[in-house]
C-alpha cells in the first residue's frame, strides 16, 4: 500500500458521511499492511489520519493502538523466497511450533455475482435505484429510472465531452457479455478476482451511505453500487488477462498451497487468485472458478506413529527425506460470488484442506501430500484422508493496470485493449470524480437550510470545504437551475470538462 493509496482509502471511507468509524478505521489499518511491513512513510500517513477531526474518538484509538504494537513477529509458517517471484522452486517453507494462526493478506474485495454471460446482467439494472432528489425534474426522474445503467454511462461520457470506443449500452449487449447458449458457469469471475484484490478499486466501487443511497452521480447520471461492480467486470474482461502476472503456477500441489498460503494469504501478503474447480477432481469437466483468496487459518499439530512412519518413508522413496510430519489444516478464505443486486459487506466462503507436511531438522517442509493423496490409500494411523480438491492453478496479478486506470498514466495493456476507452472513463473518471448518493442529497438538505436568495460567501466557504467536488454529480444545467441561481459557481464546486 502507497501513501497515496493508504490516504485515497481514508478519503473514500469518510466521503459518505465525513467521519472516519472504528469499522472504517479497521479496514484501513488491513489495508496499510498489504505489502507486508508497514512503511515508516505509511505510519506517519496514519498518524496523521488519527488526528483528523474526520476521525472519531474511536477510530483514533483504533490506529493509535495499531501504531504503538510491535512489528509483526514470525508465524507458524513463513516463506523465505528466492530471487525468481514466478517460481516457488527457489523459495523455502518454514513450519514453527505446533499451534494455531489466523493470517491475513490485508485485502478485502468486493462481493458481487460473476456477470454471467448466459444471463447478460449487464444489460438491466440491480441495487439501487436513482435517489430522489428535489433538483430533478419529474420528467428528469422518470428517465432515470426507466434507462439502463449502460446508457447511463454513456449519456455521463456524452455529458463530460468523453469519446467512448462502442459504449457501454454495445459492451452490455455484446455476445462476450450476453449469450443465451454459453455454459452456465461462463462468465466475469477472472475480472472480478483481478479487480478485487485491489483495495482501492473495491473501496471505490462499494459506495457507502445509508441504504438507498449506495451509488455515484455524475452529470445527472445515476449508477448504482451494485452495477458499478458489475460493470467494473465488463470493462476488465480482457485488461485482466492481459496485465501483468508475478505468478501463473499451474498444477497446483500441497507444497504449492502451502507456499502461497505462507506468501499471500497471511501476514499482508496481498491475495491471490485461485480457480477453485480443479477439473481433475470432477472427472475432468472443464470449468473455471476464479475467486480472491484473501485469508487463511492454519493449524498445525506433529503427529507420530503407524501414519507419520508411513509419509516419512513416501518422501524418502521420491528423494526428499525428512525427520518430523505434521498434519496442517489449512482453511482459505475467499471472497464468494453472491447476486448482481448486492450492495452489502465482502460475502466470504472457505475452502478446508487438510495436508501432511514432511520437515528436516531446521523446520524446513521438504515434502507435502493432501490427505486424499492416492499415495496414501490404505494408510493407518492418520488423523484425516479428507480434504477439499486443490485449486486448478494460482494466479498472482500486478495490478498495474489497475493503479494506471486510476492515475491515468500510459499502460501498453490498457490502451492496446478494444475496451481502452471504456475501462479509462469508468475507472479513471467515474470511479475517482463521482459523487456518492449520500453525499449528493446532504449537499441539496444543506442548500435547502440556507436563507433563500443568493448563499453568502461564509455559508459558500462552508459548503465548498464539507462538500469539494460535488457539482460533478450534476449535469450543467441541473447546477445552473438549483445552485448557479443562488450564486453557487459550478467551477469552483468541482465542475469538470473531462
């Protein structure tokens, strides 16, 4: 996490009601840590968020706590990796004394469906729907809440001067996005686990406030929270695949699991993407089940006798040999499609394996099998021969193309896309200048409080510092009709071109 990022998540937790909460305060702290080690630079960033008079009495304690404990100490089990990040072969796995330990990556990614392309949910429109508000016209009202969020998109793109490649309204109803005879399981999930595992395009795409607010304006346009995620998946589609990957490891084996576990899921590792159905498993049917695994808890106890014996002498005869076995029981946590309307927290689901890990003297895993190993048919004496299926591959992202959509620097992989223009505006422009419902409607009560006639320049001063950048949610003429008639400047409230 950047300081950039860490203080743009502090702007987007406080911009729906302008308190920094202890939940809010929490996320932020996860957050901060999702590279590992917290930065001295990222430090004196949260200091200077807990003396924000945004941040409430207990949110400040919340970081002041965190800022005042010691470094993160060694867990049960650590990586210690080489000089190649694409590969595992050079990296080496620590387990530590027997014990319990609930790692995290620092990620927490938003929930939505899978945009599945036999349903085409891009094409209608979920969650909430347009706030009314008493600087719309009736007729203004109706059409948005007769028009599709595609069409939305496209009018605020018209509205800000923005040429679009196709559209949105052609993205939505393209066969890549809508196809009545693809499988079932077809669908966005690879872009929603790209996008996910980033902080900030979850934080920008789960608009807070109360419920029915839950969404951006901009330029009189209204999009709601949940058909920002959905939409976020179609612009992604092929950006996601093409972006850069640290890791691509397929097939995946128990010493694999336990490596990305120890390097991604605990201790601000950052999460990974995992497909899930491993077709092996399900006698080879193809499919994919992308997911954001985000967490992993691990319990790890030596066992002895007729079981361990028996592992021990599996290793030595395939060349590893080693000294102890443990039983590790490691349970992933994901974040789990759910629907296309959904507007609440992360929905997570988990994944249970259960392994044996062979170490030498120094604690290094040398060796590891899951419990339902075929290896191990017909082995007494352990303590489990059940486990979830092992994931079909590992895919750790960049996220390059995420951090250039949102800055709006060059990136070959954007802008070679046929969506380049697509992914820039909603990205860059939509999700950075779009103002949340909650936002837009406290501004018009503030207005509406004020004496009538033209807005003093005190009460102008007031509204501008509680309010900055809130006339993009208005089309020029809505701004001009409620607010540039009291004296209200639209420049100065954050009017923008593009």
């Amino acid at each position: 996490m950047t300081v950039r990022s860490l203080q743009t998540l502090n702007q987007l937790f406080t911009r729906d009601d302008g308190r920094l909460e202890t939940p809010e305060a929490e996320r932020l702290l996860d957050a901060s840590g999702d590279h590992g080690a917290v930065t001295d630079d990222e430090r004196n960033a949260l200091r200077s968020i807990a003396s924000s008079p945004r941040t409430t009495a207990a949110a400040r304690d919340v970081i002041e706590t965190f800022l005042a404990r010691p470094g993160p100490a060694a867990g049960l089990l650590n990586a210690v990796t080489g000089n190649d990040p694409g590969r595992f072969t050079d990296d080496r796995l620590l387990l530590g004394p027997d014990g319990t330990e609930r790692g995290t990556s620092s990620v927490t990614p938003y929930t939505r469906s899978y945009d599945s392309v036999r349903e085409g949910p891009m094409r209608r429109a979920h969650g909430s729907p347009a706030p009314r508000s008493n600087v719309l016209t009736a007729d203004e009202q109706s059409r948005l809440g007769a028009q599709t969020p595609g069409e939305a998109l496209d009018a605020m793109a018209r509205a800000r001067g923005i040429a679009l490649g196709q559209g949105f309204v052609a993205l939505a109803n393209s066969k890549g996005a809508f196809d009545p005879t693809a499988p079932a399981w077809w669908g966005k999930c690879h872009a929603w686990a790209w996008s996910a595992l980033s902080n900030e395009l979850s934080a920008r795409v789960d608009v807070g406030g109360p419920e029915g607010q839950r969404g951006l304006w901009l330029s009189g346009q209204w999009i709601s929270r949940a058909d920002l995620g959905n939409f976020l998946m179609g612009v992604s589609d092929t950006i996601a695949l093409s972006d850069g990957k640290s890791m691509f490891h397929a097939p995946v084996t128990a010493l694999d699991l336990l490596h990305a576990s120890a390097q991604f899921l605990m201790r601000g590792g950052g999460g990974v993407v995992a497909d899930r159905h491993n077709d092996a498993a399900h006698g080879g049917d193809r499919e994919v089940w992308n997911q954001p695994f985000v967490a992993a808890d691990l319990d790890t106890r030596t066992i002895d006798g007729e079981g361990a014996l028996a592992v021990l002498a599996l290793a030595a005869n395939e060349g590893t040999p080693g000294l102890a076995v443990k039983h590790v029981h490691l349970l992933g946590r994901y974040g789990n499609e759910h629907a296309d309307g959904w507007e609440g927290p992360w929905v997570s689901e988990s994944r249970s394996w259960n392994l044996y890990a062979v170490t030498d003297a120094t604690g290094a895993v040398v060796a590891a099998y899951a419990a339902d190993d075929p290896q191990l048919e017909g082995v007494r004496g352990l303590p489990t021969r059940a486990s979830h299926e092992l994931p079909e591959y590992l895919w750790k992202p960049t996220l390059r193309a995420v951090e250039a959509g949102l800055t709006g620097t060059p990136d070959h992989t954007i802008d070679a896309d046929p969506r380049a223009r697509e992914y820039r505006f909603f990205v860059g422009t939509l999700l950075t200048r779009g103002v949340p419902g909650s936002t837009r409607s406290a501004f018009e009560a503030a207005v509406k409080a004020l004496p009538p006639g033209p807005v003093n320049t005190r009460s102008t001063s007031t509204l501008l510092e509680a309010y900055p950048g809130v006339a993009a949610a208005y089309s020029a003429e809505q701004w001009e009709r409620a607010f540039g008639s009291r004296g209200l400047s639209a420049t100065v409230f954050g009017a923008k071109e593009k």
